[in-house]
C-alpha cells in the first residue's frame, strides 16, 4: 500500500494531502501539456492515470472511490453553463438551420456509433445506447481557440462557432433518454412502470431546475450582492445534483433547464462569468478524477471497439453536418468543411462517461470509461489541426492573417 494510500486510510490528514498531491500535480502537467500546445484536459487525463491506482499508486483506490460527488458537482456546474445558450431571442435570430444540423451532426454520430458497437461487436444493448448518446457530444474549445488564434471571420465561423455552443445540449438531451431507457432496462423488463417512472423523475427533474431559475431569478432582481447571489447559484445546483441522486437520474437536463431558464427570465450573463471564475480548481479535480478511474488493464479488452468509436464518430459528425448543410443549400466550403471542426470530444463527454459508469455493471462501465478517456486524449490532439484546415479552406481568414 503507498504512503498516501496509508494516509488517506488514517483519517482528514491523508485526504487533505491527496488534494494537495492532485492539484499541484494538476497543474504541473496542465503546464507541461500547454508547453506541448495540447489542451489542458489531456494533461489532467494523463496526470490522473500517473498518480491513481493504476499507475503509481500516489492515491488510494478508497479515495478514488470516494470522489463522485466531485464528478456531480462539475457536471452542474458545466450543465447550467449549456443552458445559456438557449436565449430564445438569439435561436429566433439564428434560425431553424442552426438546429437542424447540430440535431443532424450530433444523432448521426450517435446512430453510427450505437450502430456499429451493437451490431459488429454484439454488446449489450446498454452499452451501446450509452456510447452512442457520449458519441454525440463536441468540445468547442480547441475549435474556438482555433478561430481566435487566426482572428477567423465570415458565414462559416459564426455557422460553426452556434452549432459548437448548441451541441452539448443535444448530448445531454440523449444522453437523458438512454439512461433512462438503461435504467429501466436493467433488470431485462420492458413493463410500463419500469419504463415510464424513471421518464417521470427526468420530467420533476426538469420542473425543479425551472423553479430553480425562477426562485434565483427574483433573487437576483432584489440583491445586487454578487457573491450572495453565487452563493445560492451554488446550493441550488447542489440541491438539485443531491434530489436527482435520490431519484437516481442524471442531473444534467435538470441543471441545463436550471441555465436555460435563468438566462431568459434575468438576461444576467455576468452569474455565468462568475461561475466560470469559481470552477476551475473543481474541474481540474474532475478531469483528475477521470483518469485516475481509467483501469490500464482494460485498454485491452476496449481496444478494438475503441479504434471503431473513434472514426466512427468522426465519420458520424462529418457525415451528419454535410447533409444538413446539402439540405439548407449552404455553400460547398461550409458544407465540405463544417464537419472537421466538431472533432474534439472532453469535457461534457467525459462527465457523461463517468455517469454511465455508474449505471452499467463495473466491468461493462470501466469499458465505457476507457474507451471516452483514451479517445478524447486523441481527439484533443488531432481537433486543432482539423479546426485550422477547415477554417482556412472555408475562406475564413484573410491573406495578411495567413501565417507565412
């Protein structure tokens, strides 16, 4: 057993030190990743895999075991961010198109995928419903630091940069139904009751972060103290997170309506800037956390199915955007270019993986984990490079913007 390991075992003095062992672990590999020019995520990927139980054994199993809360907190907390993209004025504005190929990009990377690992790997049904609804997920920030770094402008970014923003919400829409179907599912019943209450505790789900985003609303109306107003920003996402962990469903459409809801009765954006202030250190921990879960040992067994999800996916996402766009009659370069910039894949589907750990039987669930962790790790490598040809050859950026 490693020294921490003992720690952690003896009482607060060993989980203190853990944290402390995680974070600044965190953020030396978060550096070393940046020096790489490598997203941030990769560097916690790899850094959790270093000091977990499959590495060197820094952090005990126990402690591992113990950190879940970590994974529901950060999920809220990216959950409630989503749902500021869904201002009605500004999806009015933007049109049916928007929705009609991130709907399109998002399905038909999960179809393929659930399609794929069902029906070529013949594994469970809710295996595959729950990789295909991760598969649907997009990161955006590799793609928008793409578009920074080039001062990338035109039809095509403002198209790209609304599909990226509404896309996670597709994810946890999906994502929703098919635990709720596995949940239902698990016993092999497909009666009416088992099917039907985890649906209903998703809808009280919904109506609970609707009065969430009414009750901190007229809050907000009433106290200008910002930090108060976090405060109850913060409790409420936990009481939520804590009501949806008692019913056993997943709390991320709650929080998403929770965001949503919030955005359109306050039209306050600064609550959204200040959350983004205060999470980092959480999800580091989380991302952390991720890869200390990851079992090397199951790379094995995960390695071909994992190979297939991850072209698979791609193929799904470049699939599902050129037809979208062949429908709505955009250009050649957006609709030949549009799908490389939904490539990347961390954040929202990590935490997803984490939660179909949980809902899946433990070896089923660790494959499901290591197959999202080790591919995002790709993804994150390889979105930047495919971002920066699809921006140059969509005509996005000017000739003296061009590097020489």
């Amino acid at each position: 057993m490693s020294f921490f390991g003992q720690l952690q075992l003896d009482g607060t003095a060993g989980i203190l030190l853990a944290l402390c062992i995680i974070l600044f672990s965190g953020l030396l590999f978060a550096k070393i990743a940046g020096f790489f020019r490598l997203p941030k995520v990769t560097g916690y990927i790899v850094v959790g895999v270093l000091i977990g139980p499959s590495g060197l054994g820094l952090i005990s199993p126990q402690l591992v075991a113990h950190m879940d809360f970590v994974s529901d907190i950060a999920l809220a907390c990216i959950a409630f961010g989503v749902g500021k993209f869904f201002k009605v004025d500004e999806l009015r504005k933007a049109g049916n198109g928007i929705l009609l190929i991130t709907v399109l990009e998002a399905l038909t990377a999960g179809v393929f995928v659930f399609l794929s690992t069902y029906c070529l790997f013949h594994t469970s049904l809710d295996f595959a419903l729950l990789l295909g609804a991760v598969a649907t997920a997009t990161a955006p920030a590799s793609t928008i630091m793409t578009i920074k770094q080039y001062h990338a402008r035109g039809e095509f970014v403002r198209l790209l940069l609304q599909v990226v923003a509404l896309d996670d919400a597709v994810c946890l829409l999906a994502f929703s139904f098919a635990s709720a179907v596995v949940s239902a599912d698990f016993n092999g019943s497909f009666s009416p009751g088992e099917v039907g209450l985890p649906l209903l505790y998703n809808l009280l789900a919904v109506l609970l972060g609707l009065l969430g985003a009414w009750t901190l609303s007229r809050f907000t109306s009433r106290e200008a103290n910002r930090e108060s107003i976090l405060i109850l920003l913060l409790a409420d996402l936990l009481g939520i997170a804590g009501i949806c962990a008692l019913l056993d469903v997943s709390p991320l459409l709650a929080c998403m309506v929770f965001g949503m809801g919030y955005i359109n009765l306050s039209r306050d954006k600064k609550l959204f800037r200040q959350l983004d202030h205060f999470t980092p250190p959480v999800m580091s921990l989380f991302f952390i956390e991720s890869g200390m879960k990851l079992e090397l040992a199951t790379l094995r067994t995960a390695g071909v199915i994992g190979i297939v999800y991850f072209f698979i996916r791609i193929l799904g996402k470049y699939t599902g955007a050129y037809t979208a766009c062949t429908l709505l009659h955009k250009e050649r370069k957006i609709s030949w270019n549009l799908g490389l910039g939904l490539i990347p894949q961390a954040g929202v589907s990590i935490g997803l993986a984490t939660l179909g750990q949980r809902i899946l039987p433990p070896a089923v669930g660790s494959r499901l984990l290591t197959i999202i962790l080790s591919s995002s790790v790709l993804y994150e490598m390889i979105g930047p490079a495919c971002a920066k040809y699809a921006i140059f050859h969509s005509g996005s950026i000017s000739e003296r913007k061009k590097p020489k």
